[in-house]
C-alpha cells in the first residue's frame, strides 16, 4: 500500500522536530517522492549523514511502502 505525503511529513518531523518539510508527488502513484528537509539538525552533517538521518526518521518503509524519495536536505543557512 502506497504512502501518503502527509505520513512522510510527519514521520519526518516526529524525528526532527525543528523541520520544513515539502513533499512532492513525483508520479501521482504515492511511490515516487520528492521531499526537501530543512533542519539544524543537519548542521556539521555531511550530506550522507543528513540523508540518513531522514531515512531513520522513515522507520524502515523506504522500499516497502515507500518504493523511491528523491532528498534534498540542508540547513536554513543554506
């Protein structure tokens, strides 16, 4: 069963409450996502760290429900 851009959103800022989330859907099917995260959580992160801090955030449903999430992450000073 797909995800919902809002279920995304929130599982994000349940781990990183500080978050702008914006969710994009890239195909219309609820599989393919786009989402940029802004956070200061991310600050002195490299970009593979911040990556995996949003898949953390994901609790294991990359692959399953959620098949592919194209990430842009960055600090607010970015």
């Amino acid at each position: 069963m797909p995800m919902k851009a809002e279920d995304i959103e929130r599982l994000i800022r349940d781990a990183l409450p500080d978050a702008v989330v914006e969710i994009t859907d890239l195909a219309g099917d609820g599989d393919h996502y786009a989402a940029t995260v802004i956070s200061r959580a991310f600050e002195g992160k490299s970009m593979v760290q911040q990556h995996q801090m949003v898949y953390a955030a994901l609790k294991g449903r990359m692959g399953g429900e959620l098949h592919a999430l194209a990430l842009t992450t960055k600090t607010p000073d970015d």
